[in-house]
C-alpha cells in the first residue's frame, strides 16, 4: 500500500503548494493593487487616523483637523473660509474621497510618503504617533481674498501669477463651496455633496473655473495676435500704420465683414491704436496674413494646447487647426480658440517679464512634521513667446490700453499697469450673455509681481466690449493692489 | 544479527521516543502565542494585556499536561505533531482574541467576545485528546466498529437537514441552551474509520475482480454499489445542505482511501470524474453553490453598490502585503459580522503578520499532514495504513477547501480552519483526530518486543548463527 500513499502524499504536497502560490499572488503580486483599491475602506480609515497635515498659505494653515466620532473615522477635514480656498486646496471627505491638492498630496498629509520615511522611523523610536507634513502653498491670502470678494455674486474665476517665477498668487472659482459641508460621512454630509454635483446644481459650483472650464478669450487675445505679428516681423513697430482696410472681410467668404465694436478709427491703425481702442479689423487680419500654422505656433508658446500642472491639473487651452475665415476670428478670440483663466494670465505674465513664460506652480514646498523642507519648487521657464524687445513693445501697448484706452478702470495711483479687456460673445447667434475678460500685469520699479487674469460670466446689461472693462477690470485691480500691498 | 525479527519500516531497535524533541518544541509552541498575545495588546492598548499569565499558565499547562500523558501512554508517537497542533491552537485563540478588541464585530448580537469560549472548547478538545490516548490502547479496536460508525457518520451527515441554515449553509445542529455543533467535523473521522474498515476488507475484491474497459478497469457493478451510494450521498449533501465543502472532503477522502486500498488508478480518474460531473451539475442549478461560484470568478465586483466579504477578504490579504501591518493593527473588522472569526480567520492573519506568517501557518499545516502520511506509512497493519491516511487526507482537504477558498484560489465554502478558527466542533474534532494519528504512530514506531528468551533455543541450534 505504500505506493499510492506516496502519490497521496505528493498530492497533499501539491495541495499546499498551490495555496503558497496563490497566497504569493495575492499578497505579493496583487498586493498594491488590492491595498490601493477605491474600495478598500483602509485607505480613507489611514487617511483619517490622524490628523491630516496642513495646506498652508502664507504663515497660516487654512485647513485644520477636528476628532469625530463616526465610525471608522478619527478625524475630519475641516477648512477655514473653504469657499475661498477650495479652487486651491479641493476637498478632503471621509465619504467622498479628495481631490486637487488634498488628493495629490494625500500621501505627504497623512505621513505615508516615503519622503517622510525618516520621520516615520524616529517616530517609531520615540513613540510618537505617525504626523502628516504640511503643504506650503504660493498663494498670497490678501490676492486670494480680493479675487474672492470681487467674484461675489457673479459667476467667473480669477487667477494670479507672480510673473518672474510663475508662482501662482490667487486661484478663485465663483460660484465656490465648502469643502468642509461635506467632509464627513454624516446623511448631512451626503446631502450637501449631491446637491453640489453638476447634475443637480446648474451653477457646478465645485467646478475649478480658473484651471478647468475653458472660455471664448475674446479679445484679451488680441494680446497673443499682436506678439506673433511682431515675433513673426509683420510688423515692427507698433506706431506706425498697419495695412488695414476697413471694413475688412473675411478671406475666403463673399464679403462678410469682420466689424468693430462701433465706430472707432480702426482704419490702418497703428498696433497700438488698435490694441488701445480693440480693432476686430486689425488684429483679425494680423491673423489671417500670418496664417493658420504661425498663429498655432505663437500661442503654443504662450502654452496653449497643452495640459499644467500646476499640480493640480489644469486643462489645455486650445488654438486648434482651422480654416482661414475661421483663423481670422480666431485671432481676435472670438471662434475655436479656447482659453483657462490660468492660460490667459500667463499670457499677460510673459508679456510683463520680459517675454519669458514661467512654469506656474502653486506649492511652494513640502514640510515635514518635524519642519525639514522635504521638497523645494524651484521656478522653472516654461518657454520663450517673446523676444525681450518685443516684450517691451508689447508692454508699452498694454499699458496704453490703462492709460488712456478700454481698460482705464484698472489705474492703479503710482504704478505702472498694461491689460487688456475683453467680451467674448458666445452662444447661437451671440445671444447668451457675453464674457468679461481682463487681463493685466502691474509693474513697480522693484519688479513686475503680478499678473491677473479675470474673467466674468453672463453680464446681462453689458454687451459692449466695455463689459471687461467694466466688470472685470476692476477685479483685477484689486488683487494686484493686493499683490502690491504686500510687496511694500 | 540482533535485529532480524524487525520487521517496521522506520524504527530499529532501541529506537529513539523522540520525547524531549517533542518538549523542546512545546515550548516554543506555548511560548511563541504568548508573545503573540502581548504583541496585541501592546498594539491595542500601549500595555501587555492583563491576561497574560493566564492565558500563558493555561497553554503552558495545556500542552504540559498533553505532552506527560503522550509520555506515559504513546512514548514513541511522532514527536511534531502535538507542537504543532498547539500552536496552531494557541495562535488561533490569539487571533480570536485579538477580533474580539473590535467593538464593532464583537457585539452582543453577534456573540460578544469568543476567546473564552473558544479556549474552554480547545481544553475539551485537549480533554478529549488525552482520553484518546490513555482509552485506546490501539487503534485497531476501532475496526470493530465499522458498520456502527457508518450508521453514526450517516446520521450526523442528515442531521443538519432538519435543521435551519445559517449563513446560507445547513451544516449545523442547533440544541437549545448548549449550542450549536458542526456534526461534519466529526463525522470526518467516523467516517474514515468506516471507510478503512470497508476498505480492508473489501480491498481485494475492488482491485482483482474487475474488467478491463478501455485502459481502465471498471469494477463489478455489486461493488460499485457501495462506492455510488457515497457518491449520491456527498451530492445529497450538497444539495440538501448547500454545502460544497463538506460534500468535496467526503468524496475526496474516499476517492484517497480507495485509491490507496486498491492501487488502482482507475479509481481516481472514475472518481474524479464522478465528483467533477456533480459539482458542475449542482452549481448549475443550485443558486447558492452558483452565487459562490461567481463570487469567486469576480471577487471584486459590487453587490448591491456594496463591498462583499469575499472583496474584504481579498483588500485584507492585499492591505498586508509581505510582512503583515502588526499584531492588533489590520483592519480585517471590515469583513464584518463573526466571519473574520471563523471562515476568514486566513484573512486577517495574511494582513497581520503578511505574506511572511501567512505562509508559516500554511507550512505548519502541511507539516501536520506530512507527519500524518508518514505515520500511515509505516504504519504495520492496513487498518492503520488506511485510517492514518484518511485522517490526514481528510485534513489536508479541509485545509486546502478552506485557505483555497477564503484566497480566492477555489470558491469559498462553509468550513472552518482547523485549530485556527473559531467554533467548537472544529477544534474539538481535530483535537481527537491528531490523538488517533498519535496513536497509530505510537504503534507504528514502538520497537518491536525482542523475542523472549528461550533457553531450548540454543541448545536445539546446530549451528550458530
């Protein structure tokens, strides 16, 4: 009998075998895939046992802790104006997992990251509960706090970029929420995020206007039309006549004209006479000259077409391949072109620094509990749109539209300010209420801190292209006084 | 030329007890669930648990007890076996403990905390293993037994019918005020001592009278019968009791027996068949079997927008990884209810002490099972043979039946880890049958009597040897 109970004994050897292989598979092979699992409850249980590290600005954190009692849960997320701050920081919800910052950084607020593997083994040692790092953000809370109160009431976004580095000074989203109305796992909690959703809300208040809803430019990107007429050498300078007839007709259509916002001298205007006073004209038929391909590769440079991180994501703002009729609305922003605030605030950033485009960033650096900088961002160039003649060009125009053109509302007494405004038609037949647009930099003799760009939905009473100067400029003076403010 | 008359395949004459090995490794099996059990504590409540010394007399006195009696009535038992068992035992009650710190899962709906229990069920089990020992003196007695074990093995297979299910499988007798009994832990062994008493006796019949039937040869349809009613009868179970497991470990453990008491290989492949042909029947048509069977094709997928147990069981093996979060620090609760208690007590020990000590566990089972065959190997008389490697198949089963299941490598069924699970039934059951393997190895490996002495023996030889 002692043959078969050999093979009986293989076969149990084979038995046990084949479950160490599969818990092998299991718990090596599949191991991370299980363990980061949406489902799987241990990560928001990790994400809560502690108190989260903070999302700091300036000095003070504008995120906080608070213990709970719910379930699983030690702790919750709770925020300190969190309409304010939530472009910035996204949420943190023990129901309704992160996003933004909250979610990218999730690894170094809990403390899990392997950055803080050395602070995670002294704590160990000593005893100490595991403790989250800290996220030091670059915004500037008196910027933040204009842009805010500017947007209140009115649908749009604001957003700020200190234009020698790139950092990212005020990122505001209006209609906003509180993060913290829904940072538990309580039926309230549930009740408040439905009712934010999309689906549920028409004002998508939890959608991050400034980095991921794209709009028409209108004419603020007339700004990007006039560097590529002078990077390309169609013109040179900007006080002298263009070849603009008026009025001007599309090419490729049976007189259809490209008209101006009323009846202003627009006839071979000077690049900066038709900045000043916003010449559909001039500008569209800069674009069409230059072409299809020259106008892509132009804004390319300023970024568009191309996904930030910033880094939370923003969207690509695009400049897509088009017909030639199609590509003279194009340059004065009025047809497939589409823009983020952020994009267009880095448009006005690299005019304002000399024709250089910085990376935007917003973390400033990562801290450990034990206050080591983990990691430092260094300002990085993103690329060059303009030479740095022509930047000054450039400037001299935008500054002109302060002074004494469409974009007054944004004088600031004692410094120095270029912008240009904007209305951005859209819907059939241009009948939804038009785009407020403006973006502008303000310059000192310490520096160029500041660009801005803001932009305001639905202005129901002002359809004239005085609407950016109306409506958005103003915003826009506020937080670079804000900047400016700060700077002194 | 002393030894001549020795006969045994693995002891000589003067052949080690292996006693003290036996004791040395005790030790360690008392020592290392203690340090288990302050492990938990400290990582529960930052102090060592205030039962410690309990908990750390009871085990050490326990396994102390166990080993004297395996000293004085089976002194040349295998010397593993009982180590093992015990830690097993002892880490198992560690790991029920350990659940029971969960507030949520140790409720009184739920049962409240079972560690106690379960360690007054391991001292029965521990009882009942010394009255093995010290009462059968051999294992051969019970062959008496054999059609009275069948008639007992059948009625506790049935009994359960009568009886409600419970978590969607009628394995369980319910007696009001006791509680409940899984009749299936038992009747494993009674049923094995059926099958090699049957077997013994028949064995001849099965593997000579036969006819040849392409390559394979079928046996006479008079002693099919016997073989076809079991058949029917671990098909019944899963039907009637909705449970695949028990019904696999019947038909697998008889499917070995016969195997081994025939030689034939034609009983594997015809029994193979049988056991494949009805599973895929029944949970075709079963919606209980069926649902288990999808469970285990996507143990992932949602149920109702919820998690399943068998997700939760498979984030926890997942969330553990190679070492284990610690002693008292997974999350294994989520699984919810007493289930990490009993079928998916696996699960939390792959979160807790990992990959590493999930496979520690797992080799000390297959450790018992090699130990369990061995004995049956050199084991001198077939009763013996077919009973040892019937008790050991029937282990390595349900060992394979259940950690398959709860890893996800089979569908899950409704049995418990032996030792390690929480249930009474089970960890007395195995308590016995790892005494019955004790004793037939105690018979197996005891010298053999040297002859007597006869003073006409020398003077009758002629020549000397």
């Amino acid at each position: 009998m002692n043959k078969p109970l050999r093979r009986v004994a293989i076969f149990c050897g084979l038995l046990v075998l084949a479950l160490l292989v599969r818990v092998n598979w299991v718990q090596f092979v599949q191991a991370d895939e299980l363990k980061n699992d949406k489902h799987n409850r241990r990560v928001a249980i990790e994400r809560y046992s502690i108190p989260r590290g903070n999302i700091i600005v300036g000095d003070k954190a504008v995120t906080g802790s608070t213990t709970t009692d719910s379930g699983d849960f030690k702790y919750k997320r709770t925020y300190k104006d969190g309409p304010m701050w939530a472009p910035v920081t996204g949420y943190a919800s023990q129901a309704f997992d992160a996003n933004q910052l909250e979610k990218l950084y999730d690894p170094i607020l809990t403390g899990t990251d392997d950055k803080l593997f050395f602070s995670r083994t002294v704590d160990m040692f000593t005893g100490e509960k595991q403790q989250g790092g800290d996220v030091v953000t670059t915004l500037n809370a008196k910027a933040q706090k204009a842009a805010y109160d500017g947007l209140k009431g009115k649908k749009g976004a604001v957003a700020a970029i200190n234009p020698e580095t790139g950092a990212i000074l005020a990122l505001s989203s209006a209609p906003s929420y509180d993060p913290s109305s829904f940072a538990g796992m309580s039926d309230d909690d549930s009740k408040a995020y439905n009712g934010l959703l999309k689906a549920n809300n028409a004002d998508d208040p939890m959608l991050n206007r400034a980095l991921r809803q794209t709009y028409p430019p209108g004419s603020t990107f007339k700004v990007v039309t006039a560097a590529a007429a002078l990077e390309n050498g169609l013109y040179t300078d900007i006080d002298a006549k263009t070849n603009s007839p008026l009025p001007y007709y599309l090419p490729d259509t049976a007189h259809q004209p490209l008209n101006n916002e009323g009846n202003i001298p627009c006839k071979d205007a000077s690049l900066r006479e038709a900045l000043r006073v916003s010449c559909n004209s001039v500008f569209g038929k800069i674009s069409a000259d230059l072409g299809n391909d020259k106008m892509i590769k132009e804004a390319n440079e300023f970024g568009f077409n191309k996904e930030h991180f910033t880094p939370v994501r923003a969207d690509a703002s695009v400049y897509p391949k088009d017909n030639r009729p199609q590509n003279a609305m194009a340059g004065i922003g009025q047809a497939s072109n589409r823009a983020t605030p952020l994009q267009m605030a880095m448009v006005a950033s690299a005019v304002a620094n000399g024709g250089t485009l910085m990376k935007p960033y917003m973390v400033d650096k990562l801290v450990a509990p034990n206050l080591n900088v983990l990691q430092q961002t260094q300002p990085e160039k993103l690329s060059e749109p303009l030479k740095p003649e022509n930047a000054q060009k450039l400037q001299d125009m935008m500054e002109t539209v302060v002074k004494t053109g469409t974009g007054q509302t944004a004088q600031i007494p004692g410094v120095t300010v270029g912008g240009k405004t904007g209305t951005a038609q859209h819907g059939e037949d241009n009948k939804d209420n038009p785009y407020a647009w403006f973006i502008s930099y303000a310059k000192t003799d310490k520096g160029t801190p500041v660009a801005v760009a803001v932009v305001i939905e639905g202005s129901d009473t002002l359809r004239g292209d005085i609407a950016g100067g109306k409506l958005a400029a103003p915003v826009a003076k506020a937080v670079m006084e804000a900047v400016l403010d700060g700077n002194k | 030329m002393s030894s001549t008359s020795n006969t045994t395949t693995i002891g000589t004459i003067g052949a080690p007890s292996r006693r003290n090995t036996e004791l040395a490794l005790l030790v360690f099996a008392v020592i290392i669930p203690v340090f288990a059990y302050i492990n938990v504590g400290l990582a529960k409540e930052d102090t060592v648990p205030a039962g410690v010394l309990g908990y750390a007399l009871g085990l050490g006195l326990l396994a102390g007890v166990a080993h004297l009696v395996v000293r004085k009535w089976a002194p040349y038992a295998d010397p593993l076996m009982l180590p093992v068992a015990t830690l097993l035992n002892g880490l198992g009650l560690v790991f029920i403990w350990r659940l029971d710190q969960e507030p949520q899962i140790t409720t009184p709906q739920l049962g409240g905390a079972m560690a106690p229990g379960q360690l007054m069920w391991s001292t029965l089990g521990v009882a009942l293993f010394l009255g093995v020992l010290i009462f059968l003196k051999d294992h051969r007695v019970l062959q008496r037994y054999t059609y009275i074990s069948m008639v007992a093995a059948l009625v506790l297979l049935i009994l359960p019918v009568f009886f409600p299910a419970r978590f969607g499988a009628r394995i369980w007798i319910t007696i009001p005020g006791v509680g409940s009994l899984q009749p299936g832990e038992f009747a494993k062994i009674i049923i094995a001592i059926f099958f090699a008493g049957y077997l013994m006796v028949k064995r001849d019949a099965l593997a000579l009278a036969s006819r040849r039937f392409m390559g394979l040869y079928l046996p006479r349809g008079r002693d099919l019968g016997p073989i076809l009613v079991i058949w029917a009868l671990s098909l019944m179970i899963l039907v009637f009791e909705t449970d695949l497991g028990t019904s696999l470990l019947f038909f697998g453990l008889f499917v070995i027996m016969l195997y081994v008491a025939t030689e034939r290989t034609s009983w594997i492949v015809f029994g193979l068949l049988l056991s494949g042909g009805g599973a895929v029947a029944v949970a075709t048509f079963e919606h209980h079997v069926k649902t288990r069977v999808d469970n285990w094709l996507h143990p992932l997928q949602l149920l109702n927008g919820g998690v399943t147990e068998t997700a939760q069981a498979m984030y926890s093996f997942g969330s553990g990884g190679i070492l284990g979060s610690g002693l008292g620090q997974g999350y294994s609760r989520l699984i919810g209810g007493i289930a990490p208690k009993s079928d998916y007590i696996l699960a939390t020990v792959g979160e807790e002490i990992g990959l590493a000590g999930l496979m520690a566990i797992l080799l000390l089972y297959g450790l018992l099972i090699e130990r369990g065959i061995r004995t049956a190997l050199a084991a001198r008389d077939p009763f013996g043979k077919l009973l040892a490697v019937g008790l050991s198949g029937a282990f390595a089963l349900q060992v394979f039946v259940v950690a398959g299941g709860v890893t996800g490598l089979i569908p899950l069924t409704g049995m418990t880890m032996p030792f390690l699970a929480q249930g009474g039934s089970s960890v007395i059951a195995n308590w016995a049958l790892v005494a019955i393997l004790l004793r037939i190895s105690d018979t197996a490996r005891r010298p053999a009597p040297a002859p007597a002495p006869s003073t006409d023996a020398e003077m009758t030889q002629v020549v000397r040897p």
